[in-house]
C-alpha cells in the first residue's frame, strides 16, 4: 500500500496540497472539484496580474517623476542658453540686437516645423473603426436575444407583494 501523502499517482493538485482522487466519485462531484480549481487558476490568474499591474504602476510613476524633473531643469536651462547664443553671436560682431533677434527667429521657427508636424499627425488620427464595428455588431446580436421564460410556481404566484 502506498502512503495517500507522498504517492501523487491518480491526485489532484490544489494550490499545495495533493489530494487522491477516488475512482467511485460522481461525475457531478469531478464537475465540483473541476469548477473549483479553475475558479481557484482564474482568481490566482487575477492575483498575478494585479502585482504585475502594481509593479509596473510604480516604475512608470518613478520614471514619469524623473522625467518631469527632467523637463524642468530643461525648461530653466533655455533662457540661459538662448542668452549664450545671443552673446556668442555677438562676439561674432553681430550687434547685440540682431544677435538675440536671430535667436529669437530661430526658436520660432524651431516652433512652427514643430506646429506643422503635429498638424500632419493630428490629420492621420482616425477613430477606431474596428472597435466601432465590433460594438454594433455586438450591439445587433444582444438586441436580438431573448430572455429564457422562467417556471413559476404555484406558491409564488399567491405571494403579495408590497408596494412601499
């Protein structure tokens, strides 16, 4: 004879646990135990994609953090910058004027190339047609669909019911 603990010939795994499975069991109690354990996969299923979920939620709010910081020290740094370049211009013998005037063309320039790229994207967008179709279509077979009559009783039918 073999020990139901440490033998697995014939067993079922739940979570950690093995548990011999009787051949003089009910095809509605292995219904049970099936409907059981996929409902124990699909909750453990839901469990890991929560802590995937979570995990990835902070990597990203680190990384969107860091990168508005980025973005600030970016931002303070254009004055600086374009003050450099207004100076280096006019160290080129440019007068002071025509120096920051040609740096200010430049960034409205930099600014218009931008505008019109996001102009072309903008134009491409369409919406999700698919998803659309998918929706009505889902949309027409539920319509479609009718609710099973259900059996009434003949003790339900003599319960009064109030109407507060």
């Amino acid at each position: 004879m073999s020990d139901h603990g440490k033998h697995a010939d014939g067993a079922v795994r739940s979570g950690t646990v093995v548990e011999v499975v009787s051949a003089d069991r009910s095809v509605g109690q292995l219904v049970a135990a099936a409907t059981a354990e996929m409902s124990a996969l699909v909750h453990d299923e839901i469990a890991l994609a929560k802590a995937e979920i979570r995990q990835d939620v902070k990597r990203g709010a680190v990384g969107g953090g860091a990168l508005t910081i980025a973005g600030v020290f970016a931002l303070f740094s254009l004055p600086v910058l374009s003050f450099a370049a207004a100076y280096g211009i006019h160290n080129l013998g440019l007068g002071l004027a025509w120096s920051f005037l040609i740096v200010g063309a430049a960034f409205l320039l930099l600014a218009g190339l931008l505008a019109g790229l996001a102009v072309l994207k903008f134009k491409k967008v369409k919406p999700p047609e698919k998803s659309i179709a998918s929706a009505k279509e889902t949309a027409a077979v539920l319509q479609n669909v009718k609710p099973h009559p259900r059996q009434v009783r003949e003790e339900t039918k003599s319960v009064a019911r109030s109407t507060a």
